[in-house]
C-alpha cells in the first residue's frame, strides 16, 4: 500500500506507516541494512520492480568541547527498474509501467537536483513522492551523490 508523506512544522519529512529503528552503533547499521537487502531479495520479481527503497540515517552527536548538539541525515535510495521486455514494441522492447514509473521518480529527481543548482526561486519537490522524501537532503548546504548502476551487455544496449 503507498505510504503517506508529511512534512513536519520544522521542515522534517515523516512518513505514515513506514518502520523506523533507532541504531546505536555502526554494527547495528549494518545489520539493518542487510535485513533490508534479505526484505528486498524477498519480494517476487514483480513487486521489486515497483518499488523504491529508500534508507535514512539521522545522526546525532555532541561536540567534545562545545558541548553543542551535531546533527545530520543520510539517505540510500533505491530505485529499481525492471528490464525492457524483449521482442514487443519497438528497438530493445515496450517500456513497462513500472519501468515508466522509475523513469518519472528519476526525472523529477534530475529536475530537483537542476533547480536547486541553479538557485531557481521554486522548486517542484512535491512532483514526486522521492523528491518529498529527500527534500531535506537535496538543498541548502546539503551534498549529494548519485550513483546509478546501468547494464553494460550489448544486448541491452538500447535500454
């Protein structure tokens, strides 16, 4: 079932229905993220295809001397997007809708981050429901790295 996204008073995004678990230590981390992978691996082919993973880790920390309170999120995205369907359509397959649906999230993601370079007066978070969740991420003095892993076989050349 989809997921509720809220923005908070302060600005902080909160989703409805969604699992959150307070880590400790670096070991609990990696634990939890590979219960994620083992949830993930899981799913039947076609549920994993229409959906995004998304992971967020809020740290929190008081500076020795200071004694002031640190704070600062990290998110993994995941958006999976299944393979082309061979032979139907025309050069490399028919787009699915889940493939179509990935290739909208990562559109409205490219035209935030665009945005947000450019110092553009409005920018359009609310067009997709990773771009609100990410919303904190994504501006002011935050950094962002996109990694995408594409398929290098000639046979998916035209995907």
């Amino acid at each position: 079932r989809p997921l509720q996204i809220k923005q908070r008073p302060r600005g902080q995004t909160e989703v409805e229905g969604a699992a959150y678990r307070k880590l400790r230590t670096a070991c609990d981390a990696e634990e939890f993220v590979a219960d994620v992978r083992e949830r993930v691996a899981a799913l039947p082919a076609e549920r994993v295809s229409l959906c995004h993973v998304v992971v967020t880790f809020h740290v929190s920390t008081t500076h020795r001397l200071s004694g002031l309170k640190l704070l600062g999120k990290a998110a993994c995205v995941l958006v999976a997007s299944p393979p082309r369907r061979e032979g139907v359509g025309g050069a490399g397959g028919s787009v699915s809708s889940a493939e179509a649906a990935a290739n909208r999230t990562l559109l409205g993601l490219g035209d935030v981050l665009y945005a947000v370079h450019r110092q553009e007066k409005h920018v359009s978070y609310r067009n997709t429901k990773l771009t609100q969740l990410l919303r904190d991420c994504l501006g002011g003095l935050s950094k962002v790295l996109v990694v995408t892993h594409a398929c290098s076989s000639p046979r998916r050349a035209l995907q």
